[in-house]
C-alpha cells in the first residue's frame, strides 16, 4: 500500500486550487509525480464560495468544497499501487 504523505497532499491541493481557478464547479484531473510515483485524483466537485468577502480584483475565498465523486490513483514503473489517500485528510490539511 502506498502511504500518501503531509507534502503530497500539499502538492495535489496546489495543483487542484490551480486547476479550479475561479470556478464553482470542477471536473477533472490533476496530476503529479513524486519520485518515481505518478499520481492522479480525478474528481467531480462543488466549490462553494464566500462572495460576501469578494473584493474587486480577488476572486471569493472558498468556503468549502463538496466532493461529488472522486478517484485518486498511484502507478510506479506502469503499476498500479493501492494507496491511502482519503479526500477528508485533503481538506483537513489544506483548509
């Protein structure tokens, strides 16, 4: 089982604020490699939005974020790795 470590999460939080940008509503993948681990998280998600603290020029602060589904796969050297990776700890550590 592959272990999904505190600088991961980080890492895959970047890469999906980045790909949410502004957006309310996201569907996709991200993707980074680690050593000599790829991994993936292909989600669907609500992003829900403080507009109350909207300024002009900044977009709203996420407010929170509602997985509606979501995969998260680790592969080394073309194989497949179960992994521990829970959305839950994602938004623990990067909220």
């Amino acid at each position: 089982m592959y272990s999904i470590s505190h600088q991961l999460y980080l890492e895959v939080w970047g890469r999906l604020m980045s790909a949410i940008g502004r957006k309310e509503y996201f569907s996709g993948s991200v993707t980074c490699i680690v050593e000599d681990t790829e991994c993936r998280l292909t989600c669907t998600l609500i992003v829900v939005r403080n507009h109350d603290r909207e300024s002009e020029g900044r977009m709203a602060e996420i407010e929170k974020i509602i997985p509606v589904w979501w995969e998260f796969h680790t592969t080394i050297g073309g194989q497949e790795l179960l992994n521990d990776f829970s959305f839950r700890e994602l938004l623990y550590i990067a909220l």
